[in-house]
C-alpha cells in the first residue's frame, strides 16, 4: 500500500498506467513538482525536520504553497515592508495548522522533544501547509493509543470540512477506517480485492478472509 502512495507522489514511475493529478498526467514527475501541484503526503516512518521547531517546520513547508511566493534574496536580506507582510502571513497560517491539529502548546519545541502523537499530527500540519488539494496519509494513526486515536478521527474530519481536502488513508486501524472513510479500496498483496462504501466492505467474503 506504500508502494501506491510512492507512485502516486513521484518516489517510484509506475512500469504501467498513468497518474493524473486534477486532470494533469504527473506520472514520473518528480516529487517537489507533484507537491506544488497539489499533492502531499505523510509517511509511515515519520521524516520530520526533527532539529527544527514545531513552527519552523510549518514555515519550511509553507514556502512550498503556491499561496506565498518566495522572496528573493533581497528581500531576506532587507526585509522590505512586503517582506514581513508575508511572513507574518505565513505566521498566522502556522497557527492555524498548529490550533487545528493541537499543537499550540508545542510551538517552539523542536520536533525531536515532542511525543510521537504530536510528531504523527506535526507531520499532517506540515503536509497541509504546502497548500495540497489532496492529502495522502501513511498510516497516522501507527503506535497511536486509543484516545489519541479518536481525536485524530476528529481532526481528520475536520480537516476535510474546513479545508476542503482529499483525504487518501491508508491504514490498518479499522475503526479509524470505518469511522471516517466515505470509499475504501481493499489490497491484498498488491491486488485491488474490493471497492465500495464502508458497509459493502464489512459484508465482502473477500475481505473477511484476507484481513478480519
């Protein structure tokens, strides 16, 4: 299922088939390019900045969002009057991300000092700050406990309704899976077994045998 995901984001070319990105063949692109077309992701093996802090790791990403261009080396050198007002723009959409995914209080811890939930939630803040139109999430809720768990079904429902996102999940949890996904596609070993609404999938003989 990661294989998919590295596919899709540019980390592998497919040896068939096309992926289209919003009506865009991206197939083979390289991943920073598909990132500023509008897709990001997380990944199973968390790969934060880990010697940055909680918000300099969302303004590292926010220079990836076609919502803020970057300044030139000028403007970093002498930081104009529209110069800070990007930055403080920038700033203020850190902070959002970090009220959202509940890390406010961790906003200048860096990344290696926070537990691993927060490093799960830090990761999705992030891949959300490159301004992606489709959010494709690795397993976010791996070494999570059932508390952190529900929350994170929360936030991704909140994510979804607030920022009108994609969201592609893969996931082993199926709680979490049944609980906020609208479509799911069952692999086994790489082959697709089944499509369909969470109570088609529940009811597949196919899926019961492979997985419950």
């Amino acid at each position: 299922k990661t294989t998919a995901f590295n596919m899709l984001t540019g980390v592998y070319k497919p040896t068939l088939g096309q992926v289209l990105l919003l009506g865009t063949d991206v197939t083979g692109q390289r991943p920073y390019k598909i990132t500023h077309q509008g897709m990001a992701r997380t990944f199973q093996n968390i790969r934060l900045f880990k010697d940055l802090s909680v918000q300099d790791n969302l303004m590292v990403a926010l220079d990836q969002s076609p919502a803020y261009k970057k300044a030139g080396l000028f403007s970093s050198l002498f930081r104009p009057k529209s110069y800070r007002t990007l930055e403080a723009s920038k700033l203020a959409q850190a902070d959002k991300l970090m009220e959202i995914l509940g890390l406010v209080s961790r906003k200048l811890d860096l990344a290696r000092n926070l537990p691993y939930g927060d490093q799960r939630r830090l990761e999705i803040a992030r891949a959300m700050a490159t301004g992606a139109k489709i959010l494709l999430l690795d397993e976010p809720a791996a070494g999570m406990n059932a508390q952190e768990t529900s929350a994170l079904m929360a936030t991704i429902r909140r994510i979804r309704d607030e920022f009108g996102l994609t969201i592609l999940l893969i996931e082993h949890d199926m709680k979490l899976v049944m609980g906020v996904c609208e479509r799911i596609a069952v692999l086994d070993y790489g082959i697709k077994i089944a499509e369909g609404t969470p109570q088609e999938i529940q009811k597949n003989p196919k899926v019961i045998e492979a997985y419950l």
